[in-house]
C-alpha cells in the first residue's frame, strides 16, 4: 500500500479522539455503481443491523428501486424507503465534510489508510459528518473516486484470499462504528446451576445398572477403568437438575419403562 499511504493526521490518530462540540450524525453508506439489487438489500440489512440507515446508490447498474433488494434486506425496508440515488460520487457525498474509500487495492493516490476501528473513531469525533464509499461488487472503486476521499478504509485479511462480497465489507464497517454508540445488545439468559451431586450419582447408577444388563461391560478385568472412563464423560459439562432428569428420562425410555402417552 505505499502508493497510498500518507502520515496520519492528528484525528486518525487512535490516541487523539477529542470530543465534538456538536452531535455528530451516522455516516451514510455510498454504494457506488451497485450491479445487483440482492447485494443492495444485503447491504440495507448489514446497516440496520447497527444502526445506519442514509443508504445512498451512485448509478446502480440495475436502476432504482429495484424489486430484488426487498427480499434480501430481510426487514430493513426502513433503510431501503429513505434510501437516495445520485448521478456522479461527488453528489452523494456533497453535504458530507469527511469521505472515506474503502479498498484493498492500489490506486495510485496518497492518502492516509486505517483500519475500520480506527476509522470509526475518528468518524464519531469528526464535525460535519462523513460518508463511506463501497465500490462495484466485481470492480472495486475507481481511482477517480477514490480521488475525492480523504482517508482510505482497508480491512487487514488473508494475503492469498481478499475477496470480501459488499455486504461483508459494510458491515465490518457498520459494527465499527456502532461500538461506540448504544445499541441494545442481546438479552443475557440465566444459566441454569448446576445440579447436586447426588442427581448426578443418580443418573450415573442408572446407567450403568441399563449396561450391566446389556452386558456392555466386557472383559471383566475392564469394568473399573470403563465404569471410570463413562463417570468421566458424564461429569465433565455442568449438567443442570432439568438436564439430569431429561437424561434420566431419555435412560428410562430406552429401557421400556417409560410408555407414551
């Protein structure tokens, strides 16, 4: 990347995030020349995922709106309703103080390059608000749209396989910049305790009287280390008492005395 690699400005920096004086709005997304109305919906889906709804299209191949989008944003209808079209990158991005390119490839321009944390960062400390551009699925951004960017994203990946499809390479972005604001996580689910000895000795005895009557336990002079060896495999996860009784069901129904209803 020496070909596009500037020094860093004090606000790339990752230890210079000052705080803005006024309310800083989410990036907008700028798909440039999007070919596929699917990768479009994808992408309308990885943004809503985190948070970002200004989905902005530079001339996509297809034309707008584009009935195979829907499907594929899974829900994110929002995104796709408010979602604008332009005809040139420099429109797009025209209300926007800050623009970033994302590309893995050369282009023959300096700027600086980040990564996308360092870049979420800077976004959320920057006034005047940013746009990120995501160029053509099979070609990438141009070099004259790079041109108008100031700081270049680049996602450090594998050197023998840098294939990352649009929707990939927007929500690595999206969930950069969403750690640093507060959005809902996942409800946490109590985890069960775990079940008393004596529920587990218990299910252990049944066991092992269900394969003594099988004769699993054969030769003779090998029922200690098998007996230890199933205790083993038996007590390693924590079972819970509703897991206990679940197996113990599952032990009695194997065994025929467990009739259905």
């Amino acid at each position: 990347m020496s070909d596009v690699t500037a020094p860093i400005s004090p606000a790339l920096n990752p230890e210079f995030y000052p705080a803005p004086a006024i309310a800083v709005p989410p990036p907008a997304i700028v798909l440039v020349r999007p070919q596929l109305g699917e990768n479009i919906g994808k992408a309308a889906r990885a943004m809503l995922n985190f948070g970002l709804t200004d989905l902005r299209l530079v001339s996509p191949r297809d034309g707008w709106p584009n009935p195979a989008a829907g499907p594929a944003a899974s829900g994110a209808d929002v995104v796709l309703e408010r979602a604008r079209v332009f005809d040139t990158v420099a429109d797009a991005v025209a209300d926007r103080a800050h623009v970033y390119a994302t590309t893995v490839r050369k282009r023959g321009v300096t700027k600086p390059v980040v990564t996308p944390e360092v870049a979420a960062r800077a976004i959320h400390a920057e006034a005047g608000g940013s746009a990120i551009l995501f160029g053509p699925e099979r070609s990438g951004l141009e070099t004259d749209d790079v041109a108008l960017a100031r700081t270049i994203i680049t996602v450090p990946i594998n050197a023998e396989f840098g294939s990352l499809n649009l929707a990939q390479a927007v929500i690595l972005v999206a969930y950069e910049w969403s750690k640093h604001v507060a959005l809902a996580s996942p409800p946490e689910v109590a985890i069960e305790p775990p079940a008393p000895q004596n529920e587990l000795e218990g299910m252990i005895g049944q066991l092992d009287a269900m394969l003594e009557a099988a004769n699993f336990f054969f030769p003779p002079d090998r029922v200690p280390t098998s007996k230890r060896t199933i205790r083993t495999m038996l007590t390693k996860p924590a079972w819970s008492s509703q897991e206990v009784r679940t197996m113990r069901g599952v032990l009695s129904a194997l065994a025929g005395r467990k009739a259905h209803r």
